[in-house]
C-alpha cells in the first residue's frame, strides 16, 4: 500500500489541514494518507504545545469515518525531539509491505536543508509538496517530488490559538466536533 505521511504538530488541527489531506488522499496515487502527531517537533517551542494524546484525539474525532485518512502516534514512542527520518527508518521495519512518501507545504520544503539526513530523505523518498502563498518550489537535484495543485488556504494553528486565548470563536476554522472537544476541556485557554 502506497502511504502518504503528513507530519505535523496540528496544534490544533484545523480546516486547512484536513482539506490538504483529503486532496492528497484523493487526487494522488496514494491510497492512504496518515497524520503523523510530533509530540516535539525540533524546530518549534514545546511549551506552547497541547498534551500529544489531547491532539490525536482531536484529529480522530475530525476524520471519523474517512477511509483514506487515519492518524499514528508512532513519534509518541520514539526519542524527542521528532526526527523525519528516523520516523521513517522505525515505520519502514515495523511495516515493511508499505511505501511511504512524505507530504508538505512548500514551506517547509524550502526549509528541508535544515532537517537530520535530508539528503536520504530526498533521495529515498517521493515528496509531494503542497504550495504555501510567499514559497515558491525550488527544485533540488535528485529530489523524487511531485507538486500539488491543492487548495490554498491561509490558515494557522497558531492564529486559531490566539483566537482562543482572546476567547473569540474559531468555528469554521475547526471542524465542530474539534471546537466542541476544545472548549469542553478549554485546551489552549
């Protein structure tokens, strides 16, 4: 089965999110894709981070049902910071009938030089890359990518969490049963 992994902290998850990976799960060769939750990703503060387990949750309530779609605590397990490639390397051995690719926004392709083991990344595995508005594509020689002709939305989990913080409503930004979920526990309060 051809995997598409989307790592990201989904801190919280939101629209833009769910919309870029039910595109890529439905406009791609891919037959799953699969949220890959960094508990702490190396390049973001932790403090600002809601509980791991609390941001699975609200990824399963958002995509309940959705066949093509499911999240994995693997980093959970894993030694943090959250590595790609070492993600990659424990996913490879523990389901060695899969082919991965790794799903991003250009973003944080123009950001890959400064990822552990790029270079293998690269060489090692399709990327398909989703455009983020001010990031252009550059190609890198040897690099298996394929750029999306996704949605473009300007979304951020970090706007949404200032908008709760300011206690002002994020419906439409985050699925309902994401919100309800938030404001039940007051998670980012």
């Amino acid at each position: 089965m051809k995997v598409g992994l989307y790592f990201g902290s989904f801190n919280p998850i939101h629209v833009g999110h769910l919309i870029i990976a039910n595109h890529v799960a439905n406009n791609t060769e891919l037959n799953q894709v699969w949220f890959i939750i960094s508990p702490q990703n190396p390049l973001k503060k932790e403090k600002t981070l809601l509980n791991e387990h609390h941001r699975k949750r609200l990824i399963d309530i958002c995509i309940e049902g959705e066949r093509k779609l499911r999240t994995s605590n693997v980093e959970f397990k894993l030694p943090k910071p959250s590595y790609t490639i070492n993600t990659l390397t424990y996913l490879e051995e523990k389901y060695p009938q899969h082919q991965f690719s790794i799903i991003m926004g250009s973003d944080s392709f123009s950001n890959i030089p400064n990822w552990k083991n790029y270079e293998a990344l690269l060489k090692n595995y399709e990327i398909y890359i989703y455009k983020r508005l001010g990031f252009k594509v550059k190609d890198i020689s040897g690099a298996r990518i394929k750029v999306l002709q996704a949605p473009l939305l300007d979304i951020s989990s970090s706007h949404i969490r200032k908008l709760i913080h300011l206690k002002k409503s994020i419906r439409f930004l985050v699925p309902d049963a994401a919100v309800e979920e938030i404001d039940r526990h007051q998670y980012y309060n």
